[in-house]
C-alpha cells in the first residue's frame, strides 16, 4: 500500500516544520493587535428565552 510508505512524504513534511518555526513563527510573534482588547466594567445581563415545546 503506498499510503504506508513515509518515504515520499517525510521530507515534505520536516521542510515545511521548519519553515514554519524558523521564519513564520518568529515574524508572527512580532506584530502586535492593531485595538488591544478593552475590560469593560459593564455588567451583561442575559435574558432567557422562553422556548414552546411541543
């Protein structure tokens, strides 16, 4: 079964780990979020909603 087979695979697979830790990861920890996340202090209510069972 060449499904089996890592042979044709496993290079493919050790290029592209290491493209992605060695030149996307560390590029992509640089940037930063363009709006920082605000706390609000607002409390949220939450209603229930009234579902007829049949």
């Amino acid at each position: 079964m060449p499904q089996l087979n890592p042979t044709p695979w496993f290079m493919t697979a050790v290029v592209t780990w290491a493209i992605i830790m060695l030149l996307l990861k560390p590029t992509m920890l640089q940037l930063h979020p363009m709006a920082p996340p605000n706390p609000s202090t607002q409390s949220v209510s939450l209603s229930h909603w009234t579902w007829t069972w049949h």
